[in-house]
C-alpha cells in the first residue's frame, strides 16, 4: 500500500484521517484530471473525439464535487468558510477575507 499522500505515519493515525488523506488526494487528482481535458479538447479537431472528451470532463466535475461535498462534511469549519465565498458575488478575495473571519465566530 503506497503512503505518499501521508506525512505522519499511517499506523498511527486514526481510520478517518487516513480516509480524509485520501479524498483530499482523489480531490487533487479531479482537480488535475479537469486540467488535462480542458487542455485536450482546446486543441482536438475531431468533433466525435472532442465530445467524448467533453463527457468526460462533465464526470470529472461531478466526482470532484462529491469529493468536496464529503470532505466539507467531514470539517464544518471548511463548509463554514466555504458558504462565505462559493456561490456569491462580488469580489472573490474580499468575501474569501470575509468568510474566514467569520468562520467560527458563532
């Protein structure tokens, strides 16, 4: 069993945290595997290649939404600091400032 996506040992940390180490690593790897696609059907000329491509690249957005969705479950304060800045308005950084001061402060 690899242990790259660990930085302490993995027999000393308890089920969960393994669990949440490693859907923060198929969350990294959506996130990558979205890039690559993107990349792809910028430049496929073949309009039957490009569409499966594009299929593809819906499946990558679902996985990594329900990867999100899991972990924020797991960490309320992450889905407490998410809820300031996803879906709203406005200036992306001052409602990332914003969120994050309030996180926490109920």
């Amino acid at each position: 069993m690899s242990t790259d996506q660990y930085h302490e040992p993995p027999g000393e940390l308890s089920q969960s945290t393994r669990t949440f180490a490693r859907m923060c690593a198929s969350l990294s790897e959506e996130a990558e595997a979205i890039g690559w696609y993107e990349q792809r059907i910028a430049v496929e000329q073949d309009d039957v290649a490009r569409a499966i491509m594009l299929d593809s690249l819906g499946e990558e957005y679902k996985h990594f939404c329900m990867e999100l969705e899991f972990l924020m479950r797991a960490k309320p304060l992450w889905r407490e600091t998410a809820r300031g800045i996803l879906f709203q308005d406005g200036d992306i950084v001052e409602n990332g400032e914003a969120a994050e001061a309030a996180a926490g402060s109920d």
